[in-house]
C-alpha cells in the first residue's frame, strides 16, 4: 500500500512529498521509523531518544494522532501523513 508523507515548515527542508510502500496494516509509528530510515535527513527531526520529538504534530485525516495516542493505529491505502512542527510561524 503506498502512503505519502507531507513535511511542512521550514525546518525539515523537505519540499516534496515522499511516498512510500508499505505493507499492509502498518501503523503510523512503523510508517514514521520507515521514511526517517529512508531519508536519514529526517530522523533527528522526527525522533529524540527512540521517541517521536514532543514539539511535532503528526495529523492523519485531520487528527493529530500524537496527542490522541493513536501511533498504533493502522494506515490504509492512499493515506496522507502531514507533520508539522510546533513552532511553524504562519
């Protein structure tokens, strides 16, 4: 299954959307560590100490699934994960 990865805010320097296949059911978490092993470039925006970073937010059909615990929640074909972090100006 593909999934695209929307980067916004200069701080990832990530102009392009990166799409990635997947397996089936992947979660969002699995899908993160996938594209931070992918574009190497991403993993210290990403992650701090094994953790996803507190000062991004991660939406998946207009939810943000960092404050709602849902990292674990299985992607579908086609999805769209947009991060965006927290000091994003306007």
């Amino acid at each position: 299954m593909k999934v695209k990865f929307i980067f916004k805010g200069s701080v990832f320097e990530q102009k392009e959307p990166i799409e990635l296949d997947l397996v089936e059911n992947s979660t969002i978490l699995e899908a993160l560590n996938l594209v931070s092993e992918k574009k190497p470039k991403l993993h210290s925006l990403l992650f701090k100490d094994g953790q996803l970073r507190s000062d991004i937010l991660v939406i998946v059909d207009k939810t943000d699934v960092l404050s709602m615990g849902l990292l674990d929640f299985q992607l579908s074909n086609n999805q769209e994960i947009v991060i965006l972090p927290l000091a994003h100006g306007g």
